[in-house]
C-alpha cells in the first residue's frame, strides 16, 4: 500500500470537514468537475459518434460543410432540428445542459457511501442522457424518410417483422460505402441486439461485461464497433462513419460546477452545467434501419 494512500474513513473526514465551510465546498465544487468531464468523455455513448470539439474564449462555433449535403443542428432542446441547405459553412446554436443534485444535512453523517461520489455519478447519468438524446435527434434528422434523391442514405426498412436481418445490416454498411466512407459505429436498442446475438459467433466478437461498462463497446461487426444505447428506439438502428466524417459538438463551456444550498430547506447543492452544440455536417456518413 502506497504511503501516500488514504483510507475511505480518511476521505470521509476530509469531506466532512470541507463541508463545514464555504471555502471547503467552493474548493470541492471545482474537484467534481474534472471526473464528471471525463465519464462524459469515455463513457457518453454520444461523444463517440460526432467530433468533441472545445472553442476558445469570443470563438465561433463554426464549420464548413459539403456544398451538396445540408447540415442539420440542434436550435435548441426540444425543438425539431434546423436543416441548412445554403452555403458552404454554418453556424452552429449553442444551449446549456444542467443539473442540481442535491443532499439533506441530515444525511450527511447518515450515509454510508461517499456523498461526492454520488453526486458526480449522479451528475453524469443526468448530463450523459440529455446529451446523447439531443444527439440521437439530430442523427436522426440527417437520414431523409424519402428515397427519391439517390445522393442520401435513405432509411432502410427491414423486410423480416419485428428483428434484424444481417442483410439489413449489410445493406446500411452498401449505402455509406458507395460515399467512399468506412463504417466505424452501429448504434442500437438492447432489445434489437438480441436479433445481433443470433447471428452467431462467426459474425462478430463479444467482448467483457467489463468492458461494456467502461467503454460502451459490445463487440465488433466487420468494420465497426456494436454500441449500445436504450435512448436508441427500439425499431432502430443507425449505422455511421467515423466521427469526424459526420458531425461535431462545439463546447463553449466545458463542466462547470457552483456550489447552490439550499439553507432554508437544510440542503446542500451543486449546479453542475455546459453549454455545448450539436451538428451534423455530413448525412452521408449516416444509415438507419427501421424495424417494421
């Protein structure tokens, strides 16, 4: 054991007497958001399919694009996303995405757990789902329901009822290879990833649960890596290019955490935000497979 190892009652110690004091939970407030940072980095299965991209300070976030393909953004969240056809660059909206976990005072000697601790992971889950469902979104603007331009990928609909064929899959890979792109991701439901399991071993590898807990990778099919996401429908499945062939996130603001207690209502607070984008600059880097 390393000598400079401390035990978790030693963290406890440390955690309760930083609590007492504003200075301590101004200087714990600053600690929370490097690691939240970093779950979002290695865990977000979002972040794995566009480009993270941070601006610097009086930056703008913005990007040229293929002058034949429009570039779809999230405006804001929950709003149907821009598509932009005009132009050779475009300018990409930005929002924050936040959180306000909160303890009583009274649990706080109570608890049995590390109360940071679970903030952050509190945080993360929180601040994870809200970004991959704005991501999701504009993923899915970018695949057009029409097939009547055969420049796009247009949605494939699978022929067998209620799971997915490996020609579906084959047919999603055809549709951005004919682009001169490679294929790096498929996204999907846990439920469609049954159907994935039957196809047998021959077709791809299984990887550690462990692995599917630190990284999101399932396995591999061909080219690309399996991810699996329960935002994802369950009659979906999105196939992509690598990331910088598809879209970016802008961050205007990386973590930010603010100490915000609650003293009428005997709580301690932290509001914990960023302010990113979301954009996809490239829909020919994307297929999508509906389940009827």
């Amino acid at each position: 054991m390393e000598k400079n190892a401390m035990t978790e009652e030693m963290k406890g110690q440390i955690i309760q007497e930083a609590l007492s004091t504003e200075e301590g939970r101004l200087a714990l407030a600053q600690s929370m958001a490097n690691p939240i940072q970093t779950s979002l980095l290695y865990q977000s299965v979002g972040r794995k399919l566009l480009v993270t991209d941070p601006i610097p300070q009086g930056a703008l976030p913005r990007y040229e694009k293929d002058i034949d393909v429009p570039a779809t953004v999230i405006s804001k969240r929950g709003q149907v996303p821009d598509v932009i056809i005009e132009g050779e660059d475009f300018l990409v909206p930005t929002f924050e995405i936040a959180t306000y976990p909160q303890v009583r005072l009274s649990q706080i000697k109570a608890r049995m757990f590390n109360i940071i601790d679970r903030a952050q992971v509190k945080a993360k889950n929180e601040i994870s789902i809200k970004e991959d469902t704005e991501i999701f979104r504009a993923i899915d603007a970018a695949v057009p329901a029409s097939g009547t331009d055969p420049m796009f990928n247009h949605v494939i609909n699978s022929v067998a009822a209620g799971r997915v064929q490996i020609a579906d899959l084959n047919s999603a890979f055809a549709k951005i290879e004919r682009h001169r792109l490679t294929v790096s991701k498929v996204v999907m439901n846990s439920q469609r990833f049954a159907d994935v399991r039957n196809f047998g071993s021959p077709t791809y590898d299984f990887v550690t649960q462990r692995e599917v807990l630190l990284t999101g990778v399932f396995g591999r099919l061909w080219t690309s890596d399996i991810l699996i996401s329960n935002i994802v429908p369950d009659n979906s499945i999105y196939v992509l290019s690598p990331a910088e062939f598809v879209g970016v996130i802008p961050v205007v603001q990386e973590i930010t955490v603010i100490p915000a207690d609650k003293p009428s209502r005997l709580r301690l607070g932290w509001v914990i935000f960023e302010q990113i984008g979301i954009a996809v600059a490239n829909p020919k880097g994307i297929a999508k497979i509906v389940i009827q």
